[in-house]
C-alpha cells in the first residue's frame, strides 16, 4: 500500500517536508502525485489544502492525516470523504512555538515593550509604571492541546491565568472555567486576553462590541487562533474609544493582510504575518509517522477530529 | 537613632517611596532632610544619587543602604566614607523584572519579530524560517544576582543557556564558565548575548571590535547592565557588517539617550529607556528593612559591596 501526499506546498515547503516524511517513514512508499499509482493501491493520505476532489475515488483510503493543525478547510470541502477518519497535526514544535509567541505577546503587552517601541520610533525617553506579573492577570480562551499548553507557560513564567473553554478542562497551575456562563467573569478579570478558541460556526465573530465592553477599560488582545473571530471594525472601534489599549493579531479575515488595510499603519496593532506556529516538518512528519505504525499495526489512532465539534 | 534619606529622587519616586519605607520601618524615625535632626543621631543613610559631601560628618554613621542595584556611582564618590559598610539594593521584583527583560528579548530575537515589525512598518508580509528554542544558544555574560536569575529564567523556557563570569558561578540548568581563557568558547558559541555584567573598571568597553569579531556573523546583543559596556561606535561598525545583526539596549553612555543619536532610528537597533529593570519601592522596602532590623540586632548585613572589586 502507498501513501498519498495531497499538499499544495511552495517548493520551500517541498524542500522541508520530503525529506521529513521519508525519514520518518523509511518503509512506506511515498506518493508526491496520485496518477502513478493505481487508485487501489492509496490507503493513506497526508492532505495539506488538497485539491477539491483529490481525495475522492480512493476505495482503500483509511487515514486521512492533515498537515496543518487547522482542519476546517477540510471539514468546508464536501468533496473530502467523511466516513475516513481525520487526523489533525499536533507537532510538538509547533505547540512550544505557540507557546513563546504568546508569552512574548504578553510579556511585551505587560512590560510597555510595544509603548516603548512607538516612544523609539518618537525620539522619546519616557520610563512608565512598572508592574509585576502577578499583577497582571491573563485569560487564555480555547483550551485544547495549544491552548493549555499556552496556559501553563504563562503560569510558569508568574501570571495569574485563568483559561476557559467551551467544556470543562483541567490544566496545571491554571483556573479553568468553562461554558457561557462563566465568560464574563474571565472577560471582566483579565488585562490580556489570548484567543487560541478553534474555529467553528460558533466562535465566528466571537469578539465583537459585546465582548470588548465586557473587557476592563485598557485591556489587550492577541489573537493566535483565526481572523474569523474577531469583527475587524469592532476591534477599531475598540482600541479607538480606548476600551482596549493594544491588539498582536497573528492572523485576519483576509491572508495576507491587504495593502492598505488600516491594521498596518495602527499605532496600537502588532500585524505577524501568520508566524504564531509554524509547522516544523521534522517533528511534524514524527507525528505522522506514529499514527502512520499505529494503522498499520491495528493500534487506536490519535488527534482524531470530531467532525460534528468541528475540531 | 534616626535613619536618613540621602535621595535625589523625582516627586513621584517620594511618592513611592516614602509610604513603602514608612509601612517597612515603621519604628523606626525617617529623615527625608538632614539639617532638622543632630548628626550624631543619624546612623543609617538610605542613598539614591546623594549630593556630594552629603553623607560626611556623619559620626555614628554604622550602614549606607543604597536603594539602588549598582553602586558605581557612589564608589566614585569620594565623599562617601569608605569605613562604612555599604549594601546595595537586591530587590526581588527587580530581579523578576530583568528576567522578564530578557526572555522578552530573547523570545524578540529569536522568532524574528523584531523583524516582523520591521515588516509591518513596510507594509510587508514575509514569513521567516522558525527555529527551535533549543536551536538557539544564549550566553549571558556576568553571573551576579541579575544575571543567574536572567540564566534561569531563559534555561526554564528552552534556551541552552551558557553562562560566563570572571569567577566560578554555579547556576541551575546553566553551563557555568570563567575567566578570560573561556570567553572566546563562549562567544563564539552564541547566537544571542546577554550582558549583565557589573560596572567595574575592568569592564569599561567590554563590548568592542574585537568581541564582536568574536561573534558568531549574525548574532545578537542585549545589553541589559550599563552604557559604558559597549564601544558605541564598534557596535554601529558590527550591525552594519552584519556581524551583529540586531541589538537590544536599555542603557547607554548618556541617559537619556540625546536627542539625533544614530541609535533612535537604526532599524536594527531597539532603544529602551533604561526600563529592563525598574526598583519596587513595595519589595524594595522590605530588602531595605531586614538589613535595617540585622543592624540593630546585631546580626550579619545582606547584600554588602565588596569595595575591591566593585560590586
């Protein structure tokens, strides 16, 4: 049997997963094209924004595995086979970098390292209050396997965080609170507010006007997760009336961010061109590898995603 | 007896001041003046930029507390009696500040987004190849409070940490090393440099060209003790070789850093106003405190100068 890599990636991306996936799978046949190989013979597939159809007419498929974390470009494509289970990436190099670019958002959001960067910019020596970090309480939202793992950095390195999520999860050194009805709290209580919720129906547009006039006066943002949950001019209208003091948004409705969108020149948005967590194709194609054996040896798979949840 | 307050300090540093010192010793009498009180009454000075000549004449003078870190400053004062012991400020929320310091430049350093800044000025959107925390060696230079705190903190968050000092240090999770014959090792082994070294005579423009050469091309400075480190113009020399490429720095020959100096607009140059590491007046009272209750219970005093070396 054979594998089928279904992954529109630039030649760089080429050039780092190939290598990647053929260490770590030393005995499997690796297909970079599906017309070689009979239809038959394709009992994996490793799918990063595969082609509509591209999965389609393969009667021995048994694992699709994605590359990416994200998965809802998948669960959008109808054309995707659903009676095959989905495997979504957890690379362990990707989890730890989501982890140092939301510690250094909150470090830089709590320490004025963005206020100093606009006073270098304006010549300005200016020295402003400093406090500590246990002072400085911080609300993780989403606490799946990035966001816990964002969670007990930040507790490890002295913030008070407190995680919520849609059920009840448990994370060490950190209170997590869970459903609707618990939001408000953790919204009201937080100084920053880091967004690793998945993205599903439901968490569309889930900072919007409502959810910024339920932060305290002055608080912060950084959005590690998708565009989609944000509504842009909310988040404008927010940072204009100063109910939020500062946005480090890693990703947007629109990729990349458009020429002229007013987040570039904002004196109070950090713009990353979506670097939160890359995919580190090493560790990646480890992660492929094992549930690759687990198949193959009749062994429980991990990292399935449940298509009603969504993720 | 009487404790007095030697201190050039702004109208908002009394305000700090002034309550954290009375709720820390509240038995004991507090000076902010000298002319209102008997000489011979007064046998502590707390001292933050004295005036010259300010602590003389002083005769049972027994304990000059400075209420700051360094205290080159008042080494340099030959008004200040040498027969006195002098102890300096080790406050714990300083040290956790200068540690949050330096993971942030760090972190900044090490995934790009001082560059990704510099990108968002441009309006560009580039993303750069994410290296692995445990990929990127920092050595942190001067292993005294500050700087053993800075080697833990990065060393706790992934980074292999090699730590370098003119005396045999040890410190957790560190490779420790000493004296001049290691330095070139450690040098050319970093992709980032820390500098927390003490402010002596022999460390006067310890950063020049023949460090840097030393350098890996491509590394990184963060100059987190003082100005007189680092030969300004040797590191403008090494940024535009591209031997350095970017350098942090919070503290320069003149402070403020003077209005039109080449370091406010360099783009790979990120100015900070002598902020890394800012005195809690809440904790730093309380240091301040138990040296004052060892004093008058004739137990042995914390954190004393050593007048030789310097710090």
């Amino acid at each position: 049997m054979a594998i089928l890599i279904a992954a529109d990636l630039t030649p760089d991306e080429w050039a780092a997963w190939w290598p990647a996936l053929q260490a770590a799978l030393p005995h499997e046949t690796l297909l970079r094209e599906r017309s070689s190989t009979p239809a038959e013979q394709i009992d994996i597939a490793l799918v990063a924004n595969p082609h509509g159809g591209e999965l389609q007419g393969l009667p021995a498929l048994r694992l699709i595995h994605s590359l990416w974390a994200g998965v809802e470009g998948l669960l959008a494509d109808s054309t995707v086979p659903v009676d095959v289970p989905l495997a979504r990436m957890v690379d362990p190099a990707m989890t730890e970098a989501m982890a140092q670019t939301a510690l250094w958002s909150v470090l830089g959001l709590h320490r004025h390292f963005f206020r100093y960067a606009e006073q270098q910019r304006a010549g300005l020596w200016r020295q402003r209050r400093q406090w500590r970090a246990d002072e400085t309480p911080v609300a993780v939202l989403g606490l799946g396997h990035m966001g816990r793992s964002v969670a007990r950095r930040l507790a490890l390195n002295g913030y008070p965080v407190r995680g919520w999520s849609a059920r009840q999860a448990e994370v060490d050194g950190v209170v997590a609170l869970a459903g609707d009805a618990a939001l408000p709290h953790v919204l009201a209580g937080a100084r920053i507010v880091v967004n690793l919720l998945p993205s599903t129906p439901a968490t569309r547009g889930f900072f919007n006007a409502d959810t910024f006039a339920q932060l305290p006066r002055g608080s912060n943002l950084v959005n590690l997760a998708r565009g989609a949950h944000v509504v842009e001019a909310d988040l404008l209208a927010a940072l204009a009336s100063g109910r939020l003091a500062h946005a480090v948004l890693d990703v947007f409705g629109t990729e990349p961010l458009p020429a002229g969108h007013p987040f570039w020149a904002h004196p109070h948005i950090t713009v990353l061109p979506h670097v939160a967590a890359l995919t580190d194709a090493r560790s990646a194609a480890q992660c492929v590898a094992r549930n690759v054996q687990a198949l193959r040896q009749g062994l429980p798979l991990q990292h399935l995603v449940d298509r009603i949840r969504g993720y």
